[in-house]
C-alpha cells in the first residue's frame, strides 16, 4: 500500500462521518475541489463507487458502508497506538475530545478541566456541550459524560458525580395567590414551566415518584424553554413552577427566593458517570482526566484513582428520560 492510498483512504472516512464535502474539507484543512478529486481518484482506483453525491448531502455506497467497517476500527488502532507513544514523554501530551450536557459540563467537567490543565500544557482538552445521546464512537468521541441511568451499552463506566435530585419550585410571590401542591395531581392547577428536550424535540414529562409508585405527569404552563436556567429564571419572576436540578436551585430556597414543593415525589437518581468504549487502550492523558474526574464520596477529586477496581456493569442501563 501506497502512503497515498492512507491519506486518501483517511480522507474517504472523514467524508463518510460529515455527510459533507465542505465540512470534510474544512475538517482536513484542504479546499473542496480538492477532496473531490481525492474521491474519484480514490472510487476509479478501486473500481467501485464509494459516496452517493446529491446537490444536499454525501452518503456512501453499500461499498462504501463495508469499506468504513474495515477502515474504521484499523484508523482508531493506529490512533490508539500513536496515542499510547505519548506515554513515553516526561508529561502526559495529546488531544482528548468529550462530550457532554452543559450542566456536567458547567459543575462537574470545566471545575475539573479548570485545575488540571495548568500542570498538564501538552493536554489538550475538546468539549462539546450537547444534550443529545452522542454515539462517541460514530462521533470519535474519546468519552462521554451522562446521566447514570442513561448511559450506553458496552462502555466502560466511572462514576464523576454524587447521586442527583430533582426538585419542584416556585417564587413566594407565586404561592402568595396559589395553594401548595401536595399530590402529583395537583399540578394540574398549577402554571408550570414546560422543558423542551434538545435531543428528541418533545416536551419533558416530570417524573415523580414515592412508595415505589412512578408517575409522569405532563404539566401546563405559559412559558416552554430549552434551557433549565431559563426556566428556573422564569420560576424565580414568579411565573410558573419550574422542575430544575437540585443544586442548580440550591442557592435560592436557601435564600429564601425560591420554595420548594412535592419533596417527597423526587428520589434521588444515579448521577453523571464517564463512559468511554470498554476497547479502548486509555492513554496516559486519558487516565490521567479520569482520574482527575472519579468521584470519591467525602474525599478530594485529585486523589489517587483505584485501578484495579472494576467499572460498572452498565450492559442493562434503562432508557434515558431525565432532562
């Protein structure tokens, strides 16, 4: 095999992933006539064709579909192999790219990122804030960050967070003229705060339950935001009640500026967990992140990571629904 035949097979991959010359082109910092030109270079050497082109979008071929089964696992090999050479350097170097909704991202990954970094210069770190399920292996993702309950199968699991809660709240201006809700059923008669849910479109139903007893309740309200902060923004004018994060609300029923209601409706949860492909040869920056990241009950994030304990059997992880 030719080094041409890498280059062009790499950038065969590449288009494969962005359904898109332009933004494979902008991937491969190359122009788009260029790449095009890789392609049917790439299809007349091989004697099939790879990529249906449409005036829209790229999608490949049955060919092509086989062709990425083979080439895929090969390239994150060679990425893996590459990776692990970093560990022969005097610190841990390379790029890291995770993916993650903004409220792990905001209270758990940058609190990390934050004290990590300074020490570790050839550490690279990509963070994608998105509150879709990502398949970071599709995606090339080195990990990902979610929900305990909605994590992915096959994947290695360690836990970064305290177990969570959700908590009912309205302003006392809201409660001024309203009675206090003591039953899910009761919501009926309140203005809630609908949320919007990024990676499916629909509305989030609030999921309550105690004794045992589940219960989704679908609420009505003036106001819809795809935005927790928004919505608990909206809660503390007074305007609805609003189902947001337990500590991002903690700060104000502290102060007295938000009231909660229905505490015994809302259990705790599994909290945020890293997840990363159980085949996956973690580099020396990998570990290092992840170590950073474990979370130890009532002791320090930087203390030392127990390797030789066994990740989470995660294969039987239910279906997300938390916001």
């Amino acid at each position: 095999m030719q080094r041409d035949d890498l280059v062009d097979l790499n950038a065969f991959l590449v288009v494969a992933e962005e359904r898109s010359f332009t933004r494979a082109a902008a991937r491969l910092g190359t122009s788009q006539s260029a790449l095009s030109h890789t392609m049917r270079r790439l299809e007349a050497r091989l004697g099939v064709r790879l990529l249906t082109r449409t005036t829209r979008s790229v999608a490949p071929t049955e060919a092509g579909e086989r062709l990425i089964g083979t080439l895929r696992p090969a390239f994150d090999d060679i990425g893996a192999q590459l990776e692990s050479l970093s560990e022969l350097r005097e610190k841990p170097a390379g790029t890291i790219r995770i993916t993650a909704a903004e409220h792990a991202a905001s209270t758990i990954l940058w609190p990390a990122l934050r004290r990590l970094l300074p020490d570790y210069p050839d550490i690279h770190v990509e963070l994608s804030v998105d509150s879709r399920l990502t398949d970071i292996v599709a995606e090339r993702f080195d990990a990902g960050v979610r929900l305990g309950e909605a994590l992915a199968k096959d994947m290695i699991a360690v836990p970064i967070g305290p177990e969570m809660r959700l908590a009912i709240v309205g302003s006392p201006a809201y409660f001024a003229t309203r009675p206090v809700p003591c039953a899910p059923q009761d919501l009926a008669e309140h203005r809630c705060i609908n949320l919007r849910m990024r990676s499916s479109g629909g509305l989030y139903a609030w999921e309550l339950s105690k004794d045992g007893r589940e219960v989704r309740v679908r609420v009505e309200g003036q106001l819809t935001f795809n935005s927790m902060p928004m919505m608990i923004d909206a809660a503390l004018a007074g305007l609805g009640l609003g189902f947001a994060m337990e500590d991002a609300v903690a700060d104000y029923l502290a102060e007295g500026r938000l009231v909660r209601v229905l505490e015994d409706w809302c259990p705790p949860f599994p909290g945020y967990h890293l997840y990363y492909p159980s085949r996956r040869q973690p580099s020396a920056a990998f570990s290092l992140l992840v170590d950073a990241l474990r979370y130890r009950e009532g002791a320090s994030r930087t203390g030392t990571v127990d390797a030789g304990a066994p990740p989470p059997d995660i294969s039987a992880a239910p279906t997300p629904r938390r916001p």
